[in-house]
C-alpha cells in the first residue's frame, strides 16, 4: 500500500511531530504568556545555610512538625527564628534607611518586578576576593548592552554562589574573624543613584557591601535613596544580561524591614506561542508532498 519511501517519510514525520508536539505540551503555559524560560535565583531554605551572623545555630531557620497523619488528615509545619534577612531575601529600604524610608509592605508590587541586568565581574573576583564593582564596570556593560534602562533591578554575577554549600567557604572568615567576599563599591552605587532611574541592586553574596566592609557604605546610600536590595542570588549565570524580567517574590508583611523571597527571572520569547503547532503541521505537510 504504501512504497517504503512513503512510510520512511511518515516515521520521520512522526517522530517530528512527537517530539515538537511534546515540548509544545510541557511548556505550552509559558509559551502562550510569551514566556519562553523561567529561571530560579533562590537557594533553598533550610537549617544550615550561610549567614551574617557566624554559627549556625546561633541564628537558622528551625523546622517543628505541628500536624502530620495519622492525628490529622494533613501536615504543617512551624517556621521558628525566621529571620527577615535570611536566605535568598528582599531588605526594604527602612532596613537601613531608617524613618521615612519604605518597609516592605510600602513597596508596591509593581516595583518587585524589573528589567533584570546582569554585571559579570567573576574575572575580577577569581584573583580578588574583596573586588567591588566600579563605575568603570557599568560604563563597559552599558557600552556592550546599552544604557541601564529606568526600572531596573542591577545584579553582581561574582560567581559566589557556587560557594552556597559551605558556610566557611561563603563567608570566607579570615583569622580575625573579618569576612571576604565582593560587592558593590560606593562610587557604583552614587553612579546609578545619580544617572540612573533604578528600582535596587543584587548580588549573589552574603551583602551589597563586600565582606572586609567596616560601614556597609553602599546598602545604606541606596537605602536612604529608598531602594531595596536582593542578597544572595543563584544562577545568575543562566540568565542574560539583559533581556530578562526578575520577579522578587516577598510577603507582604507589615512594617516588614526585608523577608525571605522566592526570586526569578522570566525570559521572553521571541516568537508567539501559536506559530509552533502551525510550524509542525506545515513541516508535516513538506514532507508527505516530496
């Protein structure tokens, strides 16, 4: 009935189908909202992640089981010593900023949501440990991707977060107990507060400010500027420099100074979604026609 070219052409077909057809179906929500990856900035919240504050179990997280089967038909646990600054988190300017300064639940929902660009200074970082961001590293990325665009959330790509799995190796705690890591430096940061309509900064470290840093300089010029921050980002590296829209997701707390924050970035497609049932089906028809 049909020559062994013809179902050559129907297996190939097939198989084309199959396979467009299935990635069309596993993404096909993200594809139809014009989005084509989503990446995760946020590391996992648990008992034994890096902090500021030195031992862990001076001040992590803690889980307590308050219902779980076969006593109720459900399971929940209680989050204790959360702290607002813990984690991959959102700091509210009233964090440094003091009175006058927005808390989290001032910050409109909006304003969580930003063009994200991405500084890559891991170059910098591998033979400088206390590197902090120049004016000079946003003029080369701006001569590269353009001028930072107003609503932007800006973030440093040292590479740090590979660190994540050790506490010792993430805070990088000399003998004296001072901290080493990179951050942003004050005369970066006056540069985009004075020439730049920017919404905060980020960075994959501990804090804005690097970790040898005697007055955390930096976090509280944008802070008193009224602009948050984002610490402690993953994958920055999987997302574009610029191109992607971050999305700080953070609970609205009441006169909450920063929160724990599920952060990510949505890159857009290029193309809409309902070309790609239409490209399968007019490759389908190619290839029975010859």
């Amino acid at each position: 009935m049909f020559g062994r070219m013809n179902v050559v052409k129907i297996v190939v077909v097939g198989a084309i189908m199959a396979v467009l057809m299935g990635q069309t179906l596993a993404d096909g929500h993200l594809l139809r909202l014009g989005v084509s990856e989503v990446i995760d900035h946020s590391h996992i919240v648990d008992e034994s992640i890096p902090t500021l504050g030195g031992p862990l179990a001076d001040d992590n997280v803690q889980f307590t089981v308050v219902a779980e089967p076969p006593a109720t038909p459900y399971t929940s646990r209680r989050l204790d010593n959360l702290l607002e600054q813990y984690g991959t988190h959102v700091s509210a300017p009233f964090h440094y900023g003091g009175s006058g300064r927005d808390r989290l639940d001032d910050i409109a929902a909006g304003d969580l949501v930003g063009d994200l660009c991405v500084l890559d200074v891991r170059a910098q970082v591998l033979t400088n440990p206390d590197y902090e961001i120049t004016v000079e590293d946003l003029q080369e990325w701006e001569a590269t991707y353009g001028r930072i665009p107003d609503g932007a959330i800006v973030a440093m790509y040292s590479g740090w977060a590979t660190r994540w799995g050790s506490e010792s190796a993430y805070r990088n705690a000399d003998t004296d107990g001072v901290l080493h890591y990179p951050g942003w430096g004050v005369g970066a940061i006056a540069f985009l507060l004075d020439g730049r309509n920017i919404l905060g900064v980020g960075v994959d470290t501990l804090s804005v400010d690097s970790g040898a840093s005697a007055d955390y300089d930096s976090e509280f010029r944008l802070m008193t500027a009224n602009k948050y921050t984002v610490s402690n980002l993953n994958n920055l590296g999987d997302a574009p420099a610029r191109g992607g829209v971050v999305v700080i997701g953070a609970p609205n707390l009441r006169d909450g100074t920063g929160s724990t924050a599920r952060v990510f970035t949505l890159v857009l497609s290029a193309a809409p979604a309902v070309a790609v049932p239409s490209a399968i089906l007019l490759l389908a028809m190619l290839l029975l026609a010859f």
